[in-house]
C-alpha cells in the first residue's frame, strides 16, 4: 500500500496552493498563520502573509479560510464503502467523494463486502479502485475470519504485506473465545503491527432484537438489544488483550458500561483503544418511537444515560477516536418495515458538524480535542500516522482540512454526495461546514464543491 495516493487526473491542481487567513489547531496548538503547499504536495510555509513569490508559487492557487481552521485531514476508521458487490447503495468513487465533503483525507474501509475482504486478492481490488477513483486516501481493513464467519482464521499476513494494519469482522462479532484468543496471538506474533477491532456483541443476547432494550422497546412492541450483548464482549477482550499483550481496538461504544470498562482497562496501562460514533452522542433511543428504520442501527441507539457516557468518555480519553460508521443503504431496502430493515446510517458529511454542534459548542470537548478524536488520534490507530494526522508544519505531507466552524446548515439528504440517502438528521440545523479538503496538496474539495 502506498504512504500516499497521488492526485488523480480530472482534479485541479497547479504549481502550488496557498491557504490565506486561517487559524490552525492541529496536535501542536493554535496559531494563525498561512500555509503554503509545494505543486509535489509539501508544506513549505507557515507564517502570517507569506510571499509567494519568494517561495517559488507564483502560479499557486490561493484559497481563501478567512474565518475558517485549517487542521490536518481528518481521518475515519470505520467506513462501509460496499464496493465490492453492493454498488448500487455506494462506491469507492461515491464514499470517497462524501468524505472529503466532510474534511477527510483518508478512510479505512471495511471488509464487510461481497466478497468479503478476506484475501490479498480483494484488498488489492479495492485499493486500486482507491487510487482510480478516491477522492481521498482509501485504506483497507482486512477480515478477521474467512468470510467473516467466525470460524477460520483470514490469512492476515498476506494482507499485512499489502498495507493492511486493522482487522475486523465488522458486523458480527467474533464469537469464539478460543479463536478470538488465537487471532490475537497470532496478530501480535506478525511482522508489522497491526490492530484488531472487534464488532462487540454476542449474539445469543442479541439474536432476533431490533433496537435497544428498554422503556422504548417495551412501549413499541419490539424485541430488544441489551446492553449486556454489548458490554459481555467487551469484558472478554480486554481479558484476551491482557493475556495475549495483542492491540485490541472496541468499535463504536454504545453503553455506560462498555465506556467504564474501558475506562478500566486504560488505568491498568492495557493496550486498548475505542471508538464512537456521532449517532452515539447525538441520539438516544426515543427516535425510534416513529418507527422509522432510519433509526435502526447496530450496535442501537441506546438511553439518554448511555449518550452521556459516551460523551464522558470522549471528553476524559476514554474514548480516542470518533468514527462514522458510515453505512449506506438503498431506499428500497432501507425503507422496509422496522424489523425487517437493515442496520445503518450514513455519516461521513455530517460527523465534523455534528462534533462541532454537540460537542464543542455546548463546552463538553475543545475544538483541539474535537480534531484529535476526528484525525491524529484514528490515523494512529489505522497505522498511517506517518503520513496523516501530521502537524501543519514545514515538511509535512499536505493533507489539509479547512472548515468554517460557524456556518449554519441543513442537512438535507438528496444534496449529499452519498449514493444512498439514509441519514437520521435530515432536516437537522447544525453548525460547522468544510471549505476546502486537500490531499497530497491538491485540492478535492474547493469552495464548499468536490472538484469532480
């Protein structure tokens, strides 16, 4: 797998670009200043009015962030692009564009596809689909188990020799204790490090439930989810992470209970880490009393206690990264009766917006806290941080996220970049919206517009 993906042909580009009249807060703090980007990519300048000429950019493109932060691209670890075989819900070329309308530089996608990302043959498929069409830095998460069924061990090495440094059965947990056990032993024993994350549940708790189990659940009528499904397997994999000293990564967190016993883990100095999602800290589960399957999704949307610790934990570090869980769907299937729809939401477009509106704004993270959750924070636990997530700093790769923290929008569903349309906020009024989203230094977004 390549550190990073060149500029594909159609995208603008020129002898440079110069970002003007922003405030920056990346891992190093806060300042305001230009940045100036060489036409190979490199940060060559940051300082307040730089000189284009004296850098050599005559010919530069100058974009304007007056207003706006300039940060490192953001960086998602938990992203559904379904190609291949699901098409016709979202593409490579698709998801990629959504995310860098959302600010991201780089994207991990899962290996649940059709076929499964199981082999060093699909990874490369999908990579090179990445490097064809990506509007962003496509890397690759590898299954866990053959065909994610939780019975055969994937030949992760193989996978590991392409670039792949997560793993996971996404979608299902791995529900074999011993083979779990061995997953990990046999991770940690690889020649490169890799990650395993783990979808947390089990499934004898959970089998036949469609949303949380609780006062909603009783009052609609609909087989629940307990948190017990969730926080169980939790409990187990920072007990394997424990005896087998592998990196185990928990996907998004939806419990009280899973956040404390993270919380946990993390003072006994295990090697643990764990997400969240936006629909997590935004949503309880008192949507779904419309019934509307745009709410159903996996793990649940869970109580109004839940929600809070979740935001506790993003707030105290519990928590290290936020991931979309981006999960399109078409209409036709999407729009099934409750019980019969499939779990998922989109994401990519709305998180940084929905971080800024529910999490900055009210005071319960920084804007700095905000992007460490969002960009260096997962490109560490993806294994790119060599390359994303860098410092905004001479000699850095210019990866570069510039939003306006301010403006206000709508998110409407049939405006979204995404083949599918399945996002519970439509209608919603949130603050924060991308300017310009460049990778490699070449502009993919410009001016709030994907360059193609």
């Amino acid at each position: 797998m390549p550190d990073v993906q060149t500029p594909r042909k159609g995208i603008v580009s020129g002898s440079g670009v110069i970002i003007r009249g922003g405030r920056i807060i990346d891992r190093v703090g806060e300042r305001v200043a230009d940045v100036a980007i060489s036409a190979d990519g490199v940060i060559v300048g940051v300082d307040s009015a730089l000189d284009a000429g004296v850098l050599g950019l005559d010919d530069a493109i100058e974009l304007d962030a007056t207003g706006c932060i300039i940060s490192s691209g953001l960086v998602d670890i938990h992203t559904h692009l379904r190609e291949p075989g699901r098409e016709e819900a979202e593409t490579v070329e698709t998801g990629s564009r959504a995310a860098a309308l959302g600010g991201y530089t780089a994207v991990v996608a899962m290996p649940n596809t059709e076929p499964t990302i199981d082999s060093a043959a699909v990874v490369q498929q999908v990579l090179d689909a990445g490097v064809a069409a990506g509007l962003c830095d496509v890397r690759v998460a590898g299954a866990i188990t053959v065909d994610r069924s939780g019975t055969t061990l994937a030949p992760m090495a193989e996978m590991a020799a392409l670039g792949v440094r997560m793993f996971t059965d996404d979608g299902c947990g791995v529900q074999d204790d011993r083979l779990m056990r061995r997953a990990l032993e046999y991770s940690a024993g690889l020649s490169v490090p890799v990650t395993l994350a783990q979808h947390c549940e089990v499934e004898a708790l959970s089998e036949g439930g469609h949303m949380h189990e609780g006062e909603w659940s009783s009052r609609l009528g609909l087989p629940g989810i307990p948190a017990e499904a969730e926080e169980l397997m939790v409990f187990r994999d920072i007990a394997l992470a424990r005896l087998t000293g592998a990196r185990v990564h928990l996907q998004h967190l939806s419990t009280a209970g899973s956040v404390e016993l993270v919380r946990q883990a993390k003072a006994k100095g295990l090697p643990v880490t764990a997400e969240a999602t936006p629909h997590h800290f935004t949503l309880t589960h008192a949507e779904v009393a419309s019934y509307d399957p745009v709410f159903k999704v996996n793990p649940p949307l869970r109580a109004a206690e839940d929600v809070a610790a979740v935001k506790a934990g993003l707030a105290d570090g519990t928590i290290d990264a936020i991931a979309t869980d981006h999960a399109p769907h078409t209409a036709e299937v999407k729009e099934a009766p409750f019980d019969h729809a499939p779990c998922g939401m989109l994401g990519l477009e709305t998180a940084l917006a929905l971080g800024i509106s529910e999490l900055v704004d009210p005071g319960v993270i920084t804007m700095q806290q905000l992007l460490a959750l969002m960009s260096w924070q997962p490109a560490v636990i993806a294994g790119i941080e060599s390359v994303h997530g860098r410092a905004v700093a001479v000699g850095e790769p210019a990866h570069l996220v510039v939003f306006d923290p301010t403006q206000e929008w709508i998110v409407d569903p049939a405006k979204l970049a995404s083949r599918s349309h399945n996002t519970p906020y439509a209608g919603r009024s949130v603050r924060g919206r991308v300017r310009h989203t460049l990778l490699c230094g070449v502009p993919m977004v410009m001016n709030g517009e994907a360059q193609r």
